[in-house]
C-alpha cells in the first residue's frame, strides 16, 4: 500500500470530489475565508497523504458525517458513531464497544473523536481489536483547543501522550506529527479571539464586535494566504521516534499505528492491507 511512507505531503490541490453538503465542505475542500481554515487545512492535507485507492476495509470510528469518506474511494467503508447519524453501520455501546468482528479492518480511522471521550483507553484497545494484523490505525485529535462540548470534551493530547496511549493500547509503529503549530497556532487562536468578543455587554461592546466581525470578514481570506505563504514550516511537522522535536505549540496532534503482525520478518514493518475484492 501506498500510504506506508509516513511523508509530510505537499500542499494538496482541492480534492477533485465535490463537497457541496456544508457540513463536509469545510472539512475536505477548506477555502480561505473559512473560518477555520487554517486548522481545517493542515488537517485535510495530513489526512491526504495518508489516502489509497486501494479496495481495503475501512472503519470511520466516532464517524458523524464521515467528512474524509472520499479519500479512500475504493474501500469497503463502515461507519461507526454513539450518536444517530444516517447510515451507521454500527452503534458505539454505552461501554464504548462496537459489534464488528475482531481483525477484520485494515484501516482504523478517528478524525478529531478521541477528546470527546470518557475512556479513551478502552476506545483505542476496540480499534486494536478490529484491526487485523498489520492494519493500521489513523488518529487524529487536539492538542491547545477551546472545549467544545459534543457533547463532552474531556481531554487534550501531547504527541509524546498521545504515543504513549497508542503504545499501551498494544500498537507499534508509532508515528506522530504535529498540525498547525507555533506561529500558525498563534495566527488561529488570534482570529478567534476576535471573533469571539461579547457583544451583549454594552453598546460600545456591541459596535467594537461589528466593527471587528467587518474587519475580520474582510481580511481574514488575505491571513489564511499569508499564513500558507509565510508558515508553511508548521502546518504538518513530522517526529522523531522521542515524539519531542517540532514546535511545543500547536493545535493537533496525529498518530498512525500498526497493529503487529507476528508474521511479519522480525524487525520489518506490517504487511500492507489485504486487497478485498
């Protein structure tokens, strides 16, 4: 498979599926006047490099509206979610568990899931559970990030806890990155915070937010391009094997696993996914 090599991918073009739903047009094909832009950027681009056209068996866990389902186009694609959203395969249990058989997915998927979570532990064993051997779990989640309710949020990663979780779970392989960080991040949270002022408190509140929600709408685009111009360096920063090096402020962090294969040469990595018909 293709996405073994764990590269840093170029800056993608937009992706050629059209995204007119608009709640997952933000998320696979985000444009500069999105608000969330930057972050939605270097999250799509890191998930692009990690794409196949391969017909493997995905599982979308913690799924909503499957935003990322066109990156792998030929896949056998299992939506799994607690909350009922249309076309679930299987329904997360109180417990957290799923009913799909064990080592049966090549590709474990969790986009932006795991801080929503109350045992995020047991969440990534079940995803060891359901990865065949040699499959691969693709996680992706916060690090510096305003609670957002969903409706819990209960947690934020480092990229070195983030391993450490993964590895504890049972998987190996383990490589993270590091998305949006350093002066992007600063840029990001900037942006919200004027966005984010009260308007309600007095009329002199109310006229400041007016005149910086116009500003904002106004020059917000031309930062986005500044940013990609200018701070390229932090969208997507891949670790050494201490999960340390990179910038020690970013609003990311992802991780892709394996899960071992004992028969895989000793010292080599995991064989590619199986190729279903």
């Amino acid at each position: 498979m293709a996405n073994n090599v764990m590269a840093t991918p170029p800056v993608a073009e937009r992706p050629p599926v059209a995204a007119t739903d608009p709640l997952i047009r933000p998320h696979l094909d985000p444009r500069p006047d999105d608000p969330h832009y930057l972050v939605l950027k270097d999250l799509r681009d890191y998930l692009e490099g990690r794409r196949t056209d391969e017909a493997v068996r995905v599982l979308d866990y913690g799924a909503g509206h499957s935003p990322y389902r066109s990156l792998f186009p030929r896949a056998e694609y299992r939506r799994a979610d607690c909350e009922p959203y249309p076309g679930l395969d299987y329904v997360v249990d109180a417990d957290g568990r799923i009913r799909a058989p064990d080592r049966h997915f090549d590709v474990v998927l969790s986009t932006q899931v795991a801080e929503h979570l109350f045992n995020p532990g047991f969440y990534f064993r079940e995803a060891f559970r359901v990865l065949r051997p040699g499959g691969r779990l693709i996680v992706t989640t916060h690090g510096i990030w305003p609670d957002h309710g969903a409706p819990h949020d209960y947690q934020r990663w480092t990229a070195a806890g983030l391993a450490r979780d993964l590895g504890q779970a049972g998987f190996d392989h383990v490589r993270t990155a590091k998305l949006t960080g350093d002066r992007r991040a600063h840029l990001f949270l900037l942006l919200e915070a004027w966005n984010g002022i009260d308007a309600k408190k007095s009329p002199r509140h109310r006229l400041l937010a007016r005149l910086l929600a116009g500003t904002l709408r106004r020059f917000r685009p031309a930062l986005h391009r500044w940013a990609d111009r200018r701070l390229t360096r932090f969208r997507i920063v891949e670790l050494d094997a201490t999960h340390a090096n990179g910038p020690p402020f970013y609003l990311l962090v992802a991780a892709e696993a394996m899960r071992p294969d004992p028969s895989a040469p000793a010292g080599g990595a995991a064989n590619p996914p199986t190729t279903h018909a």
